[in-house]
C-alpha cells in the first residue's frame, strides 16, 4: 500500500494564464470584467498570440485593462477605440489587434467608429461588455439601458419616448457586409461563461484567418450601479437583460462555422 502511494503523482489541473498579470483588481466585487479578462487570457494562451497581440483598451471601467493583460497596451481617446485598433492593424497586420469596451464608450460615443470599422471590414477583434449603464462615471443611462431602468440620470426609469429604445449591438453590426462574427454571449453563471470563452476564441481565430471584423458582446453585471448583491445581478442579467439582448450567434462567416463543426467533432460533439 505504501508502495503505491508513493508512486502517484500529482497533476496540474489549474495554472494562472501567462497573458493574466497578477495584481489587484480595480473592479467592484461582483463586476464580470475580471470574469472577461480571465477567459481572454486563456485564449491568448491556447493560441499562442501573446507576443503579437496589442491590446487597445477604452474609457470607462475598461480603462485599466491593459494592466491586466500581459500584451502589448495602449489607451485610446473615448469612443475612438476602433478607430484607433484600424490603424494600428493597418500598420502591423500580422499582428493579432483586438479592443475591449464598455457599453458606455462602444454604443454611445463610439458607435460611428465601431460600425465604419465593421462596415470597412477592418480585420480586428472587438470585445463589447454590456451592462446597460455607464459604470465609471456614475451610473448613468446608457445606449444599452433597459426600458424602465432606473439610473442616476433616469430616476423615473428609461422613457422610451425621451430616450428611445435599448440599442442591441450584435445585432446591428451583423448587418454590415465587412462583418464576419458577431455573436452575444453572457458572464452570469458558469455554463455561459465556458459558452463565452469559445465565442471569444473563434473571434481571434476569425482575426487569424484574415477574414474580416469580428465581435463579441458579453452581458456583464454592475452591483454597484444596479444597487445589488452580486448574486442579485447576476440574476438580474438572467431574468431582465437576457429577454432583451437575447444570446445567440447572429453572424459567422462559413469559414468559421466550417472551423467550429470541425472542432466539435474532434472533441466528441461538445457544446
């Protein structure tokens, strides 16, 4: 019996990704970014792209993400994030360029920029966080807010007759003939978020293959603005924003759907 103790041996099943820097958080507890910044580095690690990727991280809570990420970073002006992300792939095109933005920077003051970019089919990554309000600065409505919900801005719950109708993102730029993978995937629970890592990996893989602009949107949570537990939130991405900005797949390119048939056959048809 000692013998055979003595012969096992134990066996890694967990190692922090190299592209994950080891600091403190800024993030509220309870926030999803971090959740995001985990499953990009896993995916930065499994492809091998770290040492060739650049990281163009936006205003907002987003701000610090190039601290995070071990990849080269820069920080672009508000809502020019995609613009910024095309010209420094125009220039290093063998480079892996990717975005990561809020609802806030992406859908308000950015929105010109990100569709122009999709429509050019610009061939970069966006990485969209959704929590429907602007969290940095306040928890104000943002482009992203529910019908109803009250913000610092909307005390009285979002007016669709002042405000108009919650923009749904995926959906707009899918589309837009330059865009080859727009999908919506959701942090709220463990299942979706094995879900949003994939759809993270196919849109680098998308940016590999050289096919054109590619993103994906992740409904993230935001206790502090939403003024809830962290579990509440989490419930609250489930039961409110969900039915609103339904998860899906609303553009791949037949390249990439060929690719993604090919890996669940190879892996027993996992889902």
């Amino acid at each position: 019996m000692v013998a055979l103790v003595k012969e096992q041996k134990e066996k890694t099943v967990y190692e922090r990704p190299q592209a994950l820097v080891d600091v403190n958080t800024h993030y509220c507890p309870g926030c999803t970014h971090g959740v995001a910044h985990h499953l990009i580095a896993e995916v930065i690690d499994e492809l091998a792209i770290r040492e060739k990727t650049i990281l163009v991280a936006a205003v907002g809570c987003s701000v610090f993400s190039y601290k995070y990420l071990n990849v080269d970073g820069c920080e672009a002006a508000h809502g020019r994030a995609a613009a910024m992300a095309t010209g420094i792939k125009r220039v290093n095109p063998d480079n892996v360029v990717f975005t990561y933005q809020g609802d806030g920077d992406l859908a308000s003051i950015g929105i010109a920029e990100t569709i122009h970019a999709a429509a050019r089919g610009e061939k970069l990554t966006i990485i969209f966080l959704n929590n429907a309000i602007y969290g940095m600065t306040g928890g104000q409505m943002a482009p992203t807010s529910l019908i109803g919900q009250t913000t610092s801005s909307s005390p009285f719950g979002r007016d669709v007759d002042l405000a108009g109708y919650p923009l749904r993102t995926a959906e707009l730029l899918a589309g837009l003939d330059g865009t080859v993978y727009s999908v919506r995937r959701s942090l709220h629970n463990a299942r979706h978020i094995v879900q949003a890592k994939k759809a993270i990996k196919t849109a680098f893989e998308a940016q590999l293959m050289g096919l054109g602009f590619s993103i994906v949107e992740l409904l993230s949570t935001c206790p502090t603005n939403w003024r809830m537990t962290p579990v509440e939130a989490c419930n609250w991405v489930r039961d409110s924003m969900i039915p609103y900005f339904p998860l899906g797949d609303y553009k791949i390119a037949p390249e990439l759907k060929a690719k993604t048939k090919r890996g669940r056959s190879s892996n027993g048809g996992a889902q």
